[in-house]
C-alpha cells in the first residue's frame, strides 16, 4: 500500500509538471497594444482541447474572454472569428496555433458624467484638485479601469487626510450599447475631517517626553496620515528603538478627535557592532568595534564609543549626546577622542576634546553645527623636526544631503563646507583660519547616471609649519584623484637619497567626473576623469586621473572597482582602486 500511494502521488506531479496550459493562438486586427495585451492575458488562462468534444466548449470560452478583455476598454461590440487549427475536428489540437480575427467596432464614449460631493471635503483643496485632474472626462473613451482608479484615489486621499466616514452614495456605470455611449455618476459624502487627539503610550512613560518633542503635529490639529508618517521615521532616526507603530485609533474617536498609539520598541541596553574589512585606501586589514548605550536615563541621553585600528592609523573616540528641542534635529554632542598615524611620511599622536551644537531650521533641507574644540597633537611631518601645536578651535559646519533610490543612488547631492579658526589670544600656539567645501551630484537620465564632485579648501595662517599633519592638505586615492595611493599628493621636499618627503599642502583643489551605464542586472560600467591637488598655491601643478571601472550592486551596497591612470609632477602611476558604499 505504501508504494502505491507513493506511485499514485509521483504519477500526480509528473501529470501537473507536463500539463500543456495556454493554446497558443494567433490575434490579429487589434492595433492597440494595451487592448491586445489584456486579451492575451484572459485567453492565456484556458487550457489547451486535446479531444474533438473540447472544440465547442474551448470557443465559447474564447469569444467569452475576449468579449470581458475588450469591454474595459469600452469595445461592447467585439466580434471573434475562430479559425481552428490546421486538420479535422477529430485531431488534436495539441502543439497547433488557433487563429482569431477580432473586429473591435465602435467604441463606447462617456455621454454624461456626475461627480458630487457633500460634506467638509467640498471645501478642501487637495480633494478639489484631485477631482479636477481626474482622467474621467464627457466625450472621452470609457475605460472601466480609468473609473475604478479614480475611485480609489479618491477614497485613499479622503482617508488619508482624516475624512473616516468617507463614502460613496452612489457609483455605478450604465451602459448603453445600442448608442455607443455611457453615463457615469460617482456621487459622494465625505463627513466630516477628523483631528488629531491625545498621543497613547501604554506603559512606555520613558518615551513619551522624547516622542512628543518630535511629534509635528499638536492635538486638535487637522489630521493627516503624512504627519504619521514623519513622527515614525522620526522615531526610528532616534536609534533608541527596534520598532516603531504609530496609528490612529479611529474607533476610540470622541467629539471627531482620533488618539494617536505609539508603540515603541526599545533597542537593548548595549548595542554592539563589529567589522574587519579593507581598502584599496589602506595596506592591510582593518578593524572597527561600536558599542552604544541609546538610554542613559528618562531624558534620552546617550553614550557610545568607536574604536578603528589598521596599520597605518588607529582612533578611538567616545560621544554623548544630549537632547535639546529634540534628539535629531536639535541637540548636544560632547566627544573626548584620540588619533594615532604613521603613514605617508606622517608621525602624529592626537589628543581632542570637543562640544558640537546641532540644529535645523523649519522646512530647510541644511543641517547646522557650530563646535568648540581643544587639541594637542604631536607630529613628524616629512623632514621638518618632531613639535606640538595646542589649538582651541571654534568652528561652524553647514551640511546638506539629499538622495532618492536607496543604496542604488540615482538622484542626489551632498554639500558640506566647515570654517573654523584659532587664534594666539585664545589658548592657541598659532593664528589660524581653515575653510573646507565639498558637493558631490548625482543625476540619472534614462539609464546614463552622472557623478560630478569638488572639494575645495585653504589655510590662512602665520606659521604654517607649526600646522598638525591632520590639519594639512593630502589628496589622492579612491574618493580623491583615482590612479594615486591614498594622500600621497601633496607639496614636498627631498631628503639626503633624493627621496620625495611629503609636507602637506595649505590648499586643496579636486574635482571629478564620472558616467555609468547599466551593461547586466545589477552591474553598470564605468568612466571617469579626475583632477586636483593639495599644493602651495591653490590650483598649481593638478594631477590628472582616468580610468574606467565597473560597479556592483550587492545585496549588502554598491562595490566599486576601478582600474585608473594618474599622471602629475610625480610621473605616472596606475593602480586598481576598490571601494564600498551608496555615492553619496
């Protein structure tokens, strides 16, 4: 018994994986390419006669699916003529081609349309304008999926802005095939616009001060589901929690006024994240361990740390923030770090304390930080003898970034300039002003992307050499001028052998461009051209860099490969340069 229900069973799935479905026919006389797809569609669903007394059934099915296929496009007097496949009724039909010649005849226009409304949304302009761009027209052609699209517009722009007792009194098509034409009445009542209520939490007391400075609505605010929208992405921007619900409770409404529930997930105690990569930037593999603490106490402060070790740098920093009006927009952020490197001619060892102001403006896309900073670094640069330099730097930094298309950036830009100054009369070995400017864009049209990026920036001081080796200008590798190793442009002296000792310049001038095409799924080629250099004099002596590359879109980022030739004062040099992460 046991091996025939198993033969019964094989017998089964050998039958459903070599069932023929779908006759293939030949459709002629249809010019519209939507009208003949839909058709396609219904007739791709019969299954194919094998036997003589299928024959009638399967054509009266056919005439049946084509006249529902054309009948949505307001062709109520489609006419099918079947031609059997070549042979006598008593064949099979199996692995032939039946023939259908479909005259569609006159099409069905709109004769009268009646759209009504009643209640508060007569007098609301998003639902106004929607209704006035309405694809349903008098004299146009009835379509059916035309009329329930606009169906469903209208009641999920109704919903969405808080009309909860929304509804149609009356929506119906009637059809008058004998005139070719149609009367579409779409009569509505949308009661009235609900408001927003009190925020609900349950038992998360924690939360609630954090999540109502973040709220962009007040209660007794109009209501819409946009501004939910906002107060979850919000929550989530935070990194304090794992989940985020946020949704009206419309059953619970009084007096038209809808609660709010927040559900928030929290993060753990400790959050841990480890990495070991590398980068055609660095020689050899690098490490980099994150520990955070999103809540220290009620008030939403937090604690994290970050440790970055490889061959030629090492860091380690620990932040804190604090909220102010709110803990993404506006905030404090304290950090104590400390930087070591050895690479390219450079020999530092850094120590820096600094206090970060962060703010945004309503409805700006710019973020603004002003800092406060103490450091002391002790440093070899090139041939010039071992000092330390103490600087109290305030600074201000003005950012921007904004990007559509996730990882798989296709529109987009970045722009970041910071100016910060030291002077002797406030705790510093020097006078210093530093300027720094960065934009990068990136534009699609069709499937041609293009990258453009420039950096700019200079060092007005009185003794230049008593300037940090991380202060100083180097440029050159992946995210620079590609066909260099990493920041080995630079002005630069030679020593006893004749060997080129880098010193660092006081102006830095790049810029780039690159194009990409799609060539396989998930993979675009690549050109570029590079310029720039960190010099004495800004824009004196560029390096030039040009390549061509290839980038991956992995299921973890975009991976770049690049092979690139450069060319400056130093001679030439190719290198293959490898990098990871969205463009911008």
């Amino acid at each position: 018994m046991p091996f025939l229900r198993t033969l019964f069973l094989l017998s089964l799935l050998f039958f459903a994986l070599f069932k023929v479905h779908g006759a293939e026919v030949d459709i002629k006389g249809i010019e519209n390419d939507r009208v003949l797809k839909n058709v396609r569609a219904h007739i791709e669903s019969l299954d194919i006669p094998t036997a003589s007394y299928q024959f009638g059934q399967y054509q009266e099915s056919l005439q049946s699916k084509v006249a529902a296929a054309t009948q949505v496009f307001g062709y109520y007097h489609a006419t099918t003529v079947i031609t059997l496949p070549s042979g006598t009724p008593n064949n099979s039909s199996k692995n032939k081609k039946w023939s259908l010649q479909i005259e569609l005849g006159p099409i069905t226009l709109v004769r009268q349309l009646s759209i009504k409304i009643e209640g508060q949304g007569v007098e609301d302009k998003e639902i106004q304008t929607l209704l006035s761009s309405f694809k349903l027209k008098q004299g146009k052609p009835l379509e059916h999926s035309v009329y329930e699209n606009a169906k469903n517009e209208l009641q999920s722009l109704a919903l969405s802005r808080g009309y909860f007792n929304f509804e149609f009194e009356q929506s119906n098509i009637k059809v008058f095939e004998s005139l070719n034409a149609a009367d579409i009445t779409i009569h509505i009542n949308s009661g009235v616009r609900y408001k927003f209520g009190d925020l609900r939490f349950g038992k998360d007391t924690r939360s609630q001060t954090l999540a109502k400075s973040l709220t962009p609505f007040k209660t007794g605010d109009l209501y819409q589901a946009s501004q939910l929208g906002l107060l979850n992405q919000r929550l989530k921007q935070t990194q304090y929690f794992r989940h985020v619900i946020v949704r009206p409770l419309v059953a619970e409404a009084i007096d038209d006024a809808v609660p709010i529930e927040v559900i928030l997930t929290h993060k753990a105690r400790d959050n841990f994240d480890v990495g070991v990569g590398g980068s055609s930037n660095i020689d050899g593999a690098r490490f980099i361990g994150k520990w955070k603490r999103p809540w220290v106490n009620d008030r939403g402060h937090s604690v994290g740390a970050e440790l970055y070790v490889s061959s030629p740098e090492q860091y380690v920093s620990v932040d804190y923030k604090v909220p102010l009006e709110d803990a993404i927009r506006n905030y404090l952020s304290y950090q104590v770090g400390y930087q070591a490197q050895d690479d390219n001619d450079t020999k530092s060892h850094k120590w820096s304390i600094s206090a970060t102001r962060h703010w945004t403006v309503v409805d700006s896309d710019w973020q603004r930080s002003a800092f406060l900073r103490i450091e002391q670094e002790t440093f070899t640069q090139g041939l010039e003898p071992e000092q330390t330099t103490q600087l109290l730097t305030p600074g201000f930094t003005l950012s921007r970034l904004r990007s559509k298309g996730g990882l798989d950036i296709s529109w987009g830009d970045k722009q970041t300039i910071t100016t910060e100054f030291a002077s002797e009369s406030l705790l510093s070995d020097i006078n210093m002003f530093r300027i720094t400017a960065a934009s990068k864009w990136v534009r699609s049209y069709s499937q041609h992307r293009f990258l453009w990026r420039a950096e700019f920036g200079g060092i007005v001081t009185n003794d230049f050499d008593q300037v940090p080796s991380s202060s100083r200008f180097f440029t050159g590798g992946d995210q620079s001028v590609r066909g260099f190793d990493y920041k080995t442009l630079s002005p630069f002296e030679l020593d006893s052998d004749g060997e080129r000792e880098l010193t660092g310049g006081q102006y830095l001038a790049v810029a780039s461009f690159e194009y990409s095409y799609p060539v396989a799924e998930n993979w675009r080629a690549a050109a570029f051209v590079d310029a720039g250099n960190a010099s004495e004099d800004l824009f004196k002596d560029p390096a030039i860099g040009i390549g061509f590359g290839a980038i991956w879109y992995s299921p973890i980022g975009p991976v770049r490969l690049y092979l690139a030739k450069g060319k400056s004062d130093f001679g030439e040099t190719r290198y293959f340069h490898i990098s990871m992460g969205p463009s911008l």
